[in-house]
C-alpha cells in the first residue's frame, strides 16, 4: 500500500497513519472535524480516547477503503461543473 503526506482533514476512517514520535502505523476508528475547520478529532484502533490535530497539519497515510473512496470523490468533483465550462 503506498504511503502520501495529506493533511489531516483529509485522513479517512479505515486509514493507517504513521506516528513519528512513536514509530508505528496506527489505524484510524474514528474523525471528527471541528465547526470551524481547525481542528480534527481522531481515535485510533487500540489507543483509548481521541487525540485532536490541526487539520492542516500533514500526516504520512497508507488509504484504507474509505480514504480511497474519499479520493475518488475528490477526482470526480474537481473539474469544472458547468456546463459552459
């Protein structure tokens, strides 16, 4: 599975983030994005509790199913949407 730098308010439940500080991928159960955007709230598999990171903060991912589903939507609805586009 390849790995990319996404911000964290692109992160996907289903998908594998790296923790630097600990050195380990850790699989994503849970996200939450604040009202105003900022901030995103994340619960991983094995680790009680969520964590909150600033959404345009970058993380190393490995997509899991939803991630990649996200991509595709983000593919789909970034080309033009008019018709006289």
């Amino acid at each position: 599975m390849p790995e990319i730098e996404i911000p964290w308010s692109l992160v996907a439940e289903s998908d594998e983030v790296y923790s630097t500080k600990l050195a380990r991928w850790y699989t994503i159960r849970s996200v939450v994005a604040s009202v105003d955007g900022t901030t995103v709230k994340i619960q991983r598999e094995g680790v009680k509790g969520f964590n909150t990171v600033k959404s345009a903060d970058t993380v190393r991912v490995r997509r899991g199913a939803t991630g990649q589903a996200v991509d595709t939507f983000r593919v789909i609805f970034s080309g033009p949407t008019s018709r006289e586009a």
